[in-house]
C-alpha cells in the first residue's frame, strides 16, 4: 500500500476509533453531547483534512498530464470535484459555526431568495456540483477505458443494479416535481438533481467496476476501485438519509449511518492518493526490476 | 540566423579545399556509420517492438518484455496484460506505451520507458 493512501487509512482508523468511543458514550447514556461534539468538531476537522488532501492530490495528479493528453481533462474535472467538496465543507462549517475557532455567523445573511442560508449553498457546492464535476471525470476516464478495450461487459448483476439505481432516481423525480408549485427556491431545485446525479455516477462506477475486476489489483486499478468505492458509500449514506427521513431506522442505528461519510471521505482522498504513486513508482526505482542475466 | 546576418563579410568566404584523397575517407567512414547506424536501429527496433515470431528473440527483448510485464502488473493489475492483448504473446514497449501514456501521462511513461530500457 503506498504511503499517502496507509497515512489517509490510519487517520481514518483513529478518527473512528475515538467515534466509537462517541458513540458507546452515546449508546450508555442516551445524550448527544460527547456525540455531538465529536461530529461537530472531530469530524468537521476530518472532512477539512481529507477533501484538502483530496484535492491537493488530484491537483498533483492533473499537473503530471500535459494539456493535449485526455486525461488531463479527466483529472481536472476531479480536481474540480474535490475542491466544490472543500468548499462545501468549509461554508457549512463557516453556517454551523463548527469549529472553535473564527465567529462568523455576520457572513450567513444571504441577500435575495437563491438560496436559504450559506449551508445551502455549500450543499448544493459540495453536493450536486461536485457530482456533476466527477461524472464528467469518470465518463471521460470511461471513454479513455473503452479505447483500451478495458471494459468487460455487464454481468446480470450489474444490469439489475442499473434497473434499481435508475428505478430510485425516477422515483426521487416523481416525489420533487409536484413540488414545483410550492416555489421553491434555487438552491432547494438544485439540491434535487443530487439523486439523478448520483445515479448518473452509481451507473459509472459499476461500468469502472468491471473494468477494475478485468484489470486486477494494480495502482491505477486501485485509484479508481477507490472512486467506485466512495460513490458506493455515498449512495448508502444517502439512502441512510432516506430511510432515517422515513423513520425507518432506530435512533441508535440512525447516529451510526452518520459515520458513514467518513469511509467516502477517506476512500476519495485515497484515489488520486494511488494514481500519484502509480506516476511516483516511474521515477522512484523502488519498483525491483527483472535483471538482466 | 538574421537576415542581415547573411551579408556577414565572414559568410563570404570560400570552402576551404578538400584534401587529397579525403573524400574515399569520407565515403569509407559514411559507410561504416550507417551500417553502425543500421545496426542500431535494428536493435531498438527490436526492442520496441515485438519480433517476427520465428526469430530467436534475444535476451534483451525478453529482458524488456518481462520488466513491462511487472509494470504492468504493478500499474493496471495482473489480468491487464491478457485483458489488453487477449492472447499470451510477449508483450513490447510498441504495444504497451499507449496504455501507460494514456493512464500516467507522457513524461511518467518516458521515466518508465528510460528504466525498462535501464543497462541494456
């Protein structure tokens, strides 16, 4: 495993460890407050660090590949992707008032109906735009994929996960769209399109899936494995939303499925994490080469 | 060169004249360096790309074939290389320098290319 993506892991694994002290806390006692703080705090300093170092690698990653070559293009739409996440990060932390240092709740009031307050917007930063970055990314790295004859063809698995993946975000349109006439403001419509974006993206990964099994277990297979990985996780979280808004998970079930954004964190910073040290291993000579006889 | 750098007095001057017998010398040695030249060729040649299957291959296409063959594996994965090429024939610096410019950038293959070529 190389450096950076171990680095990222053992963050993750001690930021859960203190979690899962949060959360037995929470679990004896039934109060939020150790709870409460630990993701208010903790995680928010966790979302910084790993959508920082998310982007700050996948930068890395885009300035190795020259203008005129097509996956520049890729790595800066994830690029792109990773910093609308940093900033969404930072203007909900800036609303919410998170972290212990800076006051700056004078910044919330929004001028005009765009959108309700500063945490909307960093929703919709962080979330549907960002979405539409990375789809981009991934259709180009799909495209560059396909010339390479690297795409297997879908297995009946596959197909029947299009047909539910497609089903839920129909189903999503159906439940929005008579909303329309309650006037709803700009940030609310746009927070919509998050589902048949995140759709769009599930539909990727599972095309990039495949094309991960057929390939093995290489730097650049792992890099966008971990992708496929953090679209996954985000598609549980938002189906955890889903069901904790139809009450159909317990109290204690629903404080779990929060922790589940801090694996799609981690596994995003670790994807351009791998194709850095499959560009590294190139000009490090750790790689132990066939001698010549 | 500028423009008016060609009516530089010094651009006037003659060519000095050939000595006796230089030119055979020349001939002699234009020779030999292009069959060296040729030889050269020929070997990088062999390198980069993968051999006519009845020929022997040589230690140092084997030699390139397996270091890219770890390279791929360390890069793509194990079930690249068969992915990529769909038989189990040797694999080239030819057939296998897209892929890796496609997925590491150019100057990452040429550093790749510049180590699988490394003392031969």
């Amino acid at each position: 495993m190389p450096r950076m993506v171990r680095l990222i892991w053992i963050l993750f694994a001690l930021h859960l460890a203190l979690g899962m002290i949060a959360y037995t806390h929470f679990l004896v006692t039934g109060r939020y407050v150790v709870l409460g703080w630990y993701f208010s705090t903790l995680g928010t300093l966790f979302f910084l660090v790993m959508t920082v170092t998310e982007c700050t690698l996948a930068v890395m990653c885009r300035s190795w590949f020259d203008p005129d070559e097509p996956m520049r293009l890729a790595w800066s739409m994830i690029a792109c992707a990773a910093l609308a996440r940093l900033a969404g990060v930072v203007l909900r932390t800036v609303y919410d008032n998170h972290l212990p240092w800076g006051y700056w709740h004078q910044f919330n009031l929004l001028s005009g109906g765009l959108f309700t307050n500063l945490s909307q917007v960093g929703l919709v930063v962080g979330g549907p735009l960002s979405m539409a970055f990375l789809a981009i990314g991934l259709g180009r790295v799909l495209g560059i994929q396909r010339k390479f004859h690297l795409l297997a063809s879908l297995t009946r698995v596959d197909k029947v996960l299009l047909v539910l993946v497609v089903a839920f975000s129909v189903s999503q349109l159906s439940i929005n769209l008579p909303l329309f006439g309650n006037h709803p403001s700009l940030g609310t419509m746009l927070l919509w399109l998050s589902d048949p974006l995140l759709s769009l993206l599930l539909i990727e990964a599972i095309l990039v899936r495949r094309s991960v099994i057929r390939m093995g277990q290489g730097l650049v297979a792992k890099c966008w494995g971990m992708f496929v990985l953090a679209i996954i996780v985000t598609s549980a979280g938002d189906a955890a939303i889903w069901a904790d808004s139809h009450n159909l998970l317990s109290e204690s079930m629903t404080a779990l499925s929060w922790y589940i954004w801090f694996v799609a964190a981690a596994a995003f910073a670790s994807a351009p994490a791998y194709q850095l040290a499959a560009i590294s291993l190139t000009r490090e000579s750790s790689l132990h080469l066939v001698e010549k006889r | 060169m500028k423009l008016l750098g060609r009516w530089h007095p010094k651009l006037w001057r003659r060519k000095p004249a050939a000595a006796p017998g230089s030119d055979l010398n020349f001939e002699a040695a234009a020779t030999s360096g292009l069959d060296d030249l040729q030889a050269r060729l020929n070997h990088w040649s062999d390198l980069w790309t993968r051999g006519n299957e009845s020929a022997i291959r040589s230690d140092a296409q084997r030699l390139v074939a397996e270091r890219l063959a770890k390279w791929m594996e360390h890069c793509f994965g194990q079930h690249a290389q068969s992915s990529l090429r769909g038989t189990d024939s040797q694999i080239s610096l030819a057939s296998s320098t897209p892929i890796f410019t496609a997925f590491l950038g150019r100057r990452a293959t040429r550093e790749l290319s510049r180590r699988v070529l490394q003392d031969l």
